[in-house]
C-alpha cells in the first residue's frame, strides 16, 4: 500500500476514513471521505479509495468456508468425548483387574489362616511346615500392600493423564473460538461492503 502523501492526504488518511464510514454503515464514496478527512483533492481521493476497495475485496475472499468453525466444534467435542471415555474404560478396566487379584489374595490369606490355625495344634514334626506357610502368609501380605500401592499408582497416573487430556484440549477450543469470531468479523465486512455497492 503505497501511504506517501498526495496533495495533503495519504492513503492511511483515505483508508481510515473509509473504515471509519463503513463502521457507520455508510458506504464510502469519494465526497463522503472528502467531507471525513475536511482536505484533499479528487484526483488524489479517487485513485487511494479505489485501491482500498480493492483491498477489501482480496480480505473478503480469504474468509473461511462456510462451517469450518462448525466442524472444529464438533471435532473437538468428538475428540474430548473419546478421550474421557477412553480413560474411564482404562480406569475401571485395570481397577477390575487389580481388585480381582487383591480378592484373590485376601483368599489365599484366609486359607493359609485356617492352614496354620490348624498346624499350631499339631505336633512338633509340623513346625517346619508351619514356618513356611507362615512365610508364604508374610509374602502374601506384602504382594497385597504391593498391590494395593501400584492400584493407588495407576489411579494417580491415569487422573494425570486426563488432566493432561483436559489440558491440551483448551487451545483447541481458544482457537475454535478465535476462528469463529474471525469469520463473523469477515463476514460484517463483507456484508458492509455489499450494503456500500449496493446503494
């Protein structure tokens, strides 16, 4: 855009005006601008308002195809529907499956109770029996805390990952948002600039 001045008006001076008479919902002609700007000659109005125009027109072609923003809203509501429910299927899918283990363990925990229960009445002959079993009690108990801490773990992890999840999501939906009034923007210019012609 060519702004040096002409006859004490620049195209800066001419271009304001015009924006400043379309935000008005005038359409701006040369007098019109002429009678904004208080200065400035026709033959130099003419020229800087017809490439304004001109430049206007190359904006409004760039405007975005009709439900572009309509599509990224879906996608992302899509996209975040899919992510919850993929981390919810994985949150009860391993929190069924250390739960049963754990079930099984407290089961084998009762057993091996009744087991030495019953061998502490025994004889002598059985402690070496009773000794081991009691071994195999303390590492179930241990393997069941173990358990019980990697549950928690996986619990913590996967609360993070949907954090994490949530937190990407927000620039999509800023630019969802941004898109959209980008086009409602182009889309008053384009309506002032058909309001202007067509009076």
């Amino acid at each position: 855009m060519d702004t040096s001045p002409r006859g004490g008006v620049s195209a800066t001076d001419v271009y304001d005006a015009a924006n400043s008479l379309i935000s008005q919902g005038l359409n701006p002609t040369q007098v019109l601008v002429r009678n904004f700007l208080g200065r400035g000659s026709y033959s130099v109005i003419s020229p800087l308002l017809r490439q304004w125009r001109q430049e206007q027109h190359a904006c409004a072609k760039t405007q975005l195809p009709e439900g572009v923003n309509e599509e990224l809203v879906r996608f992302g509501k899509k996209l975040w529907r899919c992510a919850v429910e993929t981390a919810n299927h994985q949150v009860v899918t391993e929190r069924d499956q250390w739960t049963v283990e754990k079930n099984n363990l407290i089961a084998e925990l009762e057993e091996f109770r009744e087991v030495v229960q019953q061998l502490e009445g025994e004889a002598d002959r059985r402690n070496d029996e009773i000794i081991d079993l009691k071994q195999q009690l303390t590492q179930s108990r241990v393997r069941c805390g173990e358990l019980e801490s990697q549950l928690s773990a996986t619990e913590q992890k996967i609360k993070n990952s949907m954090n994490y999840i949530a937190q990407n999501m927000e620039p999509l939906r800023h630019e969802s948002k941004r898109l959209k009034a980008e086009n409602e923007r182009l889309a008053e210019e384009v309506q002032h600039l058909r309001q202007g012609y067509n009076r």
